[in-house]
C-alpha cells in the first residue's frame, strides 16, 4: 500500500455520522522488510483513544476511554488519523436506549470493525470512569537516565547506530532498563513522538546503561512508526547479544487523542502482564 493514499500530513473533512470507510490499514510486512526485520517476535499493539465517545438515542452525551489491543501477527496495524476520524464519526451517532446498552453497541461495533480491517480479533473495552487502581507493568525498571553515569554523559549521535549497544558490554545476567528519553518522527509527517520505553534482557552479555541510553537517544531523528521502532530495538538487542530473555515496550505519549503502546517479546511470558490486557487500565507514564 502506497503511503501517499494515507490520511496522515493531508487536510481532511471529520466526518459527522458512522464511517467506517475512513479506517485505513498499513501493511506491516513492507515495513518489516524495509527495516530488515525477522519478525521472530510475539507481542501485542495497544491502543488508548482518550476521546471515544457516542450519543444515546436520547440525546445523552456517554464519553470514555478505549482500549483496544491486537496481536503483532496481525497483516496491517491501523492507521492512526484514520481511528481518530472513525471515533470521532460515532461521537454523534445515537446508540443504546440508556448509557449500558450504548456503550455495549459501540464496543461492538468497534470491535467488528477494527477486526474486519485487520483480519484477527480484536479486542475491545470502553472505560467510562477510572479504576481505584491501576497497576504498573514496570516499577521495577531502572530508570537509565537517573543514573550517574549516564547524567554526567556526553551525547553526539542521534541517528540510529547499532553499534553503540557493545560499547563495553556487561558480563551475563539480567536488566531491566527503562527511559523517558525516547523519541522518534511520524514516518510521513516528520513531527516528533515522544516516548518511554522499558527493556528486558537477560543473557550471556548485556548493554551497559550508558551504551542502552546512547542508542536510544540516537534514534531521536528516525523517521519511523512507533511499532517499527519497537521492533527495530527489538532486533537490534536479538542481534547483539541472541539474550534468552528479552522484551521492549515503548510507551508514547498521546497525540491526537491516542496514545499507542507496541510491546515485543521472545516468549510469551516475558510480555507486561497489565498493559496488553484489555479489560485493565494501567497507570501512565508522567508525560503520558
């Protein structure tokens, strides 16, 4: 599929009723292939559309949070403008005889549409108030940039080079690192994406903190998908170090009303346990 033919960069009417004909899918085996990646990965996409919402037929405005989670199997990934028009097509279509029945029908109909398009399940819930509480898959990542060693760094480089992961590699054992230094472009806009991310690894060498926090930062002039940059970590780290265990979250900041978490691991295990689950909401990030 061309990029040209893509909602995102190009000025667009929002539609006003029900238009599932907006929703656009991206191939994501072109990507892949682009990026020279083996997609020897399992994991899931979620998805936070702060702005969902819809009508009953009595006129009452119902609005919420939607989750929805899709596996990274799935041929296309959803292009994310696209979602935004299609929420914002149902945000005056009156469903359900009271504020239950109509959240019940949107997530139905989300639901069928969404994994029509992608040709997998999809899974689907609308959170109309928060939790008591919400759980973390992360709190026990160490925060790279927190570290002395990295805060007293120079950094030069901020197009993404491989190589600084074996800069003076650890011996074995098992990290789990995080950082609110991620950022990356939109792949057809060129505007900035901001992010966290929280990596696992565990094998018979590891990155050191400063070399991870360098290549992170070096991916801040990208242009790429937040699921391809997921997955281009991913394969970097399976490259350098064939790690027994390991796991990459990145989790963007929302813009547009969405927020989208790509999550990749080598064994189902080693997946979040709360972020992929879609009847759960999860405490977000400070710049979330």
């Amino acid at each position: 599929m061309s990029h040209h033919a893509l909602p995102l960069g190009r000025r667009t009417t929002y539609p006003s009723r029900y238009t599932p004909a907006v929703l656009y899918p991206i191939d994501r085996r072109g990507n892949r292939e682009a990026c020279r990646l083996d997609a020897r990965f399992g994991g899931h996409d979620t998805w936070h559309a702060h702005e969902a919402g819809f009508i009953t037929r009595a006129g009452l405005p119902v609005v919420g949070l939607l989750k929805i989670v899709y596996p990274a199997t799935t041929p296309c990934l959803v292009e994310s403008k696209s979602l935004k028009l299609y929420l914002h097509s149902l945000n005056m279509t009156p469903l359900g005889d009271n504020v239950r029945e109509g959240i019940d029908q949107f997530t139905r109909i989300v639901r069928a549409d969404l994994s029509a398009l992608l040709h997998a399940p999809v899974a689907v819930h609308f959170f109309d108030n928060a939790p008591a509480e919400l759980p973390f898959d992360f709190d026990d990542h160490e925060i790279l940039e927190q570290l002395p060693e990295v805060a007293r760094a120079t950094f030069t480089g901020y197009t993404e080079t491989p190589a600084l992961l074996l800069d003076h590699p650890l011996p074995a054992g098992e990290i789990k690192a995080g950082s609110h230094l991620l950022r990356s472009n939109c792949k057809i806009t060129r505007q900035p994406d901001w992010g966290s991310i929280y990596i696992r690894v565990k094998a018979d060498r590891l990155p050191s903190p400063l070399a991870l926090a360098r290549y992170i930062v070096s991916l801040r002039d990208e242009n790429h998908f937040h699921e391809e940059i997921c997955e281009i970590i991913y394969q970097r780290l399976q490259d350098a170090f064939t790690p027994e265990i390991l796991a990459v979250t990145c989790l963007y900041t929302r813009r547009g009303g969405i927020d989208i978490c790509p999550t990749r691991a080598n064994a189902p295990e080693h997946l979040p346990r709360y972020l992929p689950d879609p009847d759960r909401l999860t405490r977000k990030t400070f710049r979330q």
